[in-house]
C-alpha cells in the first residue's frame, strides 16, 4: 500500500477527519449518519442507521439514503486503490439496484471487489480509460439481504 493510501484509509477509517471530509465533500452522508465499519485494500462496509434523517413516508430507509451508502461502499475502494499511483478521474457511468426487503434496521454495504479493481486501476496506461462494475450488498442486523447496488465505475488515468 501507498503512502497516501495508507494516509487516505487513516483519514476514512477517524470518525471525526471522515465527518469533516463528508461535511464539505458530500454533506447528505453526514446527514444520513453513513459510516465507515471497515475499509481495507480488499473490502468497504458503510452503516446507515435507520432513523427520522433516512426515513421515507413508508417506515423504511429512503431508495436514495440506501444508494448513497452503497455508492460510498464502492467509491471509498475506488480512491483507495488509486491513493499514490498517479491522477486520475472517476465517474459512474451505470446504476442499477434490487431491492429484496425492507430496510427498517441499520444496513450494512459490503463491496468486496478491491483486488479485481486494483488490477484494473494499476493496469491503465495514461490517457487510457477502463470500467468496473461494482457490487455493493446491503444486509440487516439478521443478515439477510436487504438490497444489491450495482455502480459501474469509468476510470481515465491522466497524465
């Protein structure tokens, strides 16, 4: 691991740096109180609790409160992968989600697909552009599956 990565996963990994970054970076996950229960080269796992802030009308977590935190799940693995290896620029270029039972708990997001998107990133040349579609499974306390976010990733390593 990077220097940098190493600095970035110090920094996600502080309660305090992470609401701070997400205060000025993407303040809707401090508004839906995401957070990071792990981050490592291979694996992210967001919480998102299940409370007034997250809720929708239905008494369960908002569509877009779950797909935030599923985004974060993938994208947090995303900079950490690229953390000291040159620039580059990220987008989503696809989304899709199923939902199999309603999020009325904490959920957890898990993407586990560190090692295939490191592959990916440290074999781009410059100016040469990949894609990653990414899983991010969403599970209750009970561990059943809540919900599964696919978030395709373009990466373009700059020069």
């Amino acid at each position: 691991m990077t220097p940098e990565a190493k600095s970035y996963l110090s920094k996600m990994t502080n309660p305090f740096i992470f609401w701070w970054a997400m205060l000025f970076k993407l303040p809707s996950a401090v508004f839906w109180r995401l957070k990071v229960k792990n981050l490592t080269p291979d694996q992210c796992q967001i919480s998102i609790p299940f409370f007034w802030r997250s809720q929708n009308p239905f008494k369960s977590i908002y569509f877009a409160a779950l797909a935030g935190a599923a985004e974060l799940s993938t994208g947090a693995l995303c900079q950490l992968s690229m953390a000291g290896k040159g620039k580059f620029s990220m987008l989503v270029v696809d989304f899709r989600a199923e939902y199999y039972k309603k999020a009325n708990q904490k959920i957890i997001f898990t993407c586990d697909q560190g090692k295939e998107l490191t592959a990916i990133i440290d074999q781009l040349e410059i100016e040469e552009t990949g894609k990653l579609t990414m899983i991010s499974t969403g599970m209750n306390p009970s561990e059943e599956v809540v919900a599964r976010f696919y978030v395709t990733w373009s990466f373009k390593r700059k020069a």
